[in-house]
C-alpha cells in the first residue's frame, strides 16, 4: 500500500497535523467520490471551492486532507496538509500516487491556438502506423494503445491525466501525444508530468474570457516551454510572431518549422485542392491527403516531431503521405448533385479565417460558398463581432445560427456576431437561431458545385443549451439533408 509521505514528494508544505506515514487508498479533489481512506485535496474552482467541503470528505471517511486554509476544528485520526497552491500540490501528488508514468514514456505536449487537436491526433496515427504501442490525451479521445475513452476537457485534470498515463506504462505504450491548453497550464493540470517535448502551433484570439489579456494568455503559453526539461525538444512556428517568444526562456533544445521563413523542417505548398496537397518538406515532394495552408503547418510540426523523436526521413515521409482527416477538421463530402458540405471545429477568428481562405483559393469563384456559423455561448464574448465580420467578409453567403449557447440566449449571441457585419455584407447575411434549420437553409441555397462551410462546432456531437446536452452531429445532419433534398 501507497503511504501519504510518499505521495507528498516535492509538494511545497506548509504545515502538517498528523502522520503521513499512513497508508491511503485514493485519491480525489471531489468530496462527493471520497471513501474510507482516501486523501482529498481542496481545490479553489471558478465556480466553488473545495475547501467548503472538507466537513463532507472527513465524514465519509478521508484519512488526509491537502488544503491551502486549515479547518478551524481538525478530527483526531485526520491527517491535514496545508501547501501553499492546492492545484500544484494535486498535479505532483497525481504524479506520485501513479509512479510517475510520465517519466516512462516519451510525452510530447501540443499548445497554441489552433491546431491542437489536428497534430496530437495525426502523430498518434503516425506513430501508430509505424508500429509502436502510442498514446494520445485530446479534445476528440483519450486512446491507450487502440482502447479509446470520451473525454470532456482538452486536458484533463491533473488525476486523470496521471491515470491514464499509469495505465499506458501498464500496456507498454512508448509514446502520447497530448493537447495542452492555457487553462489546464494556468490550473497546474501539466505540472509535475515529464515531457520528451513540446510543440507551439499559433497564437490568435481566443479564452479573453478566462484570460485577463492577450498577453497573459501568450504568457501562460509560454510558462510550458519555460518549465520544459534540458534534455526535451521545443518545436515552434517560426511563422508566428510569437513563435520567437516561446523559446525565449526554455532550456530545453529549440527548432522551428515554417512555410515562411527560414527554419528546420520547412514546407512550401506546390499544389492545393480539394483532393489534398502537394508538399516540399526540407525539399521531399510528398502528396498529402490534408487539405489547406493550415493543413500544411501542421504537417510541418508533425515531420520535425517525428524527425525528433529518431523516426527515419523516408518511413516519416511515407508515413505523413498516409495520414486521414481527424474527426471534424475540414471533414468533407460531395454530395450526388455535386455540393460539397465541410465540417470543420473552426470556432475563433483565425481559425474560420484559414478555413474560408484555404476554400477560396482552391474554389473557381463560380460558386456560392455559404458559411453556417455561430458562437458558444460562455465563453470569450470579444470574438463574436470579429466571426461576424470574417465570416460575412470571406464567404458569398452566410447563416448566422447557435453554437451550444450553454447559459445565455442564442438570440443575443447572435446579433453580437451580427454586430461586425459591414454595411456592404448585410445582404449576404441571413439568421436561423436553430442549428438544425440553419443547415437546412443552407443545404435549400445550395445549387450544384456551391460549397457549404458548417463551422464551430466540428467533432462534437451534442449541442449544449441551459446545461443540458442533447444529440446534435453536423456531419450526420448536413449529410442527412442534402440526401433529402436531392431525391
């Protein structure tokens, strides 16, 4: 059995009441999970605070407390730890109670903005068809190996994280690609965990919600590569101006990838289609079945990671040319009277900005490309006008619709998305509030050869409205629509 002195290695401590050389069965930071000698440690969240709920874990039986605030009555037989910062405390305590998995693999964390998702997803599936046993922790799954598991956080909490990873030492895993998020490095969800190497996709606007600035969130971006190991790799967009920043302070070993300028593992884009792309990297010609200019940085970062971790230039080229679309990222179809619907988890200004260029580029411009967009509701509301006018600016139609509102009116979300629409756009733009008609309107203005974009919600497959999710697909719904109209 684990002992509590064991699992308090490297936790900056306070103050102790009681023994730590006790034996402890789990570990949780919800009061509501505690049993009979588990150790529950009190988190300050955004919308409570687990230190109100120290009286419930010690009644149902924790034998230790972690808290920043000691209780004014301590129970004999309790152990109480107070540290200064209970996240940081819960991510090395994780850490610990698990073995430390991290240090038993190779862990390579992916940050920025966008792209995320698209680049953990691909390295797991390139690693994967290269033959090794992989990992991957993102928005989309948590995989161990070929067992997968929903998830609801881009990066989980520090517990299930640790779990996870425990459980990938268990079955032999030698790599895991995992997303990291400003929030889950804000709350300390990351700390405590050992990567082989970390990845910088792009900075743009978005969580102005939970950060106070856009430069607090670069900051906080930045705080991962600064706490990356000596023997690690820091792999940044050199295209990015912020790029740069991210290595300013890291001592891990830096690399660039880029399509602009000089760097490591450079792309340059030979051809762009529907159908893929045609690609130099560091001067290979390979044909990639990813589509667009975001598609092809991505590919970038993904031939230097792999190229990082002592993968062979030619297995890495062929294998890069083998890799499918993940899950809701310019996801397409044709449909039989030749309109191709796309998919795509677009859901901050740049992002719906790279997707609505990369189309008209390849498009002829003798067709309609109609956007169908919203946004989320709680979340940064300072981007909506910028969707709004981006959206109206890009496409020759667009139908402005609800996202998952969660708490506030989809109503009022969507005239603030309306509100940067310029005067000469107006026209172009219609608003249907419910999802499901919105992509009917645009599935009844679609002709032959158009294009319809549905962005911002992509993989996921529920729509959220006052905390209560219901199913919702868009690939599903828009397919099912375009069959029905046709026949």
């Amino acid at each position: 059995m684990i002992q509590l002195k064991d699992i308090l290695y490297k936790v900056s401590i306070e103050k102790v009441i009681g023994g730590t050389g006790v034996a402890i069965n789990n570990l949780h930071f919800d009061s509501r999970q505690i049993q009979l000698n588990d150790v529950f440690v009190a988190i300050r969240g955004a919308l409570s605070d687990g230190h109100q709920f120290i009286r419930q874990a010690e009644n149902q039986g924790a034998l230790a407390i972690v808290c920043e605030e000691l209780p004014e009555t301590q129970i004999s037989g309790i152990t109480y730890v107070q540290v200064e910062d209970t996240k940081m405390a819960l991510a090395l305590i994780a850490s610990n109670f698990y073995g430390n998995p991290s240090e038993n693999l190779k862990l390579v964390g992916v940050t920025g903005t966008n792209g995320k998702t698209t680049i953990s997803t691909l390295l797991y599936q390139l690693f994967s068809k290269a033959g090794f046993k992989v990992g991957l922790i993102s928005t989309v799954a948590i995989k161990v190996g070929e067992k997968e598991y929903g998830t609801k956080l881009t990066t989980p909490d520090s517990i299930t994280i640790n779990k996870y990873l425990a459980e990938m030492n268990d079955a032999g895993v030698e790599f895991c690609f995992m997303e990291v998020s400003s929030h889950g490095i804000d709350q300390h969800r990351t700390s405590g965990l050992t990567f082989a190497g970390g990845i910088f996709t792009n900075l743009s606007h978005d969580h102005l919600d939970y950060h106070n600035s856009f430069a607090e969130y670069r900051d906080v971006k930045k705080r991962f590569f600064d706490e990356l190991p000596k023997d690690a790799f820091a792999l940044t967009n050199a295209d990015d101006k912020n790029g740069a920043i991210m290595l300013q302070n890291t001592k891990a070993k830096k690399y660039t990838y880029g399509l602009k300028t000089m760097s490591d593992y450079k792309a340059q884009i030979l051809e762009n289609s529907f159908g893929g792309l045609l690609l130099k990297l560091n001067g290979n010609e390979i044909w990639s079945k990813l589509v667009g200019n975001f598609n092809a940085y991505n590919l970038a970062a993904i031939y230097g990671t792999a190229d990082l971790l002592g993968l062979a230039e030619l297995e890495n080229l062929q294998l890069i040319s083998d890799l499918t679309a993940v899950s809701g990222r310019f996801q397409y179809f044709v449909s039989e009277k030749k309109i191709t619907a796309i998919v795509d988890y677009a859901h901050t200004p740049d992002a719906l900005k790279n997707v609505l260029e990369t189309i008209n580029v390849i498009r002829t411009k003798n067709e309609e490309l109609i956007t169908v967009v919203g946004c989320g509701g709680d979340r940064d509301k300072t981007k909506r006008p910028k969707m709004g006018h981006i959206a109206s600016e890009l496409s020759t139609k667009v139908v402005l619709t609800s996202d998952n509102p969660r708490t506030e009116d989809p109503d009022q979300i969507i005239e603030e998305v309306e509100a940067g629409v310029e005067p000469q756009n107006v026209k172009k733009v219609v608003a249907v509030t419910n999802r499901k008609q919105a992509i009917k309107t645009a599935c009844v203005m679609a002709e032959p050869n158009d294009i319809i974009l549905i962005a911002g919600k992509g993989h996921e497959t529920y729509q959220e409205v006052n905390g209560i999710r219901s199913d919702f697909d868009d690939m599903k719904i828009v397919k099912e629509l375009l069959s029905q109209l046709e026949k």
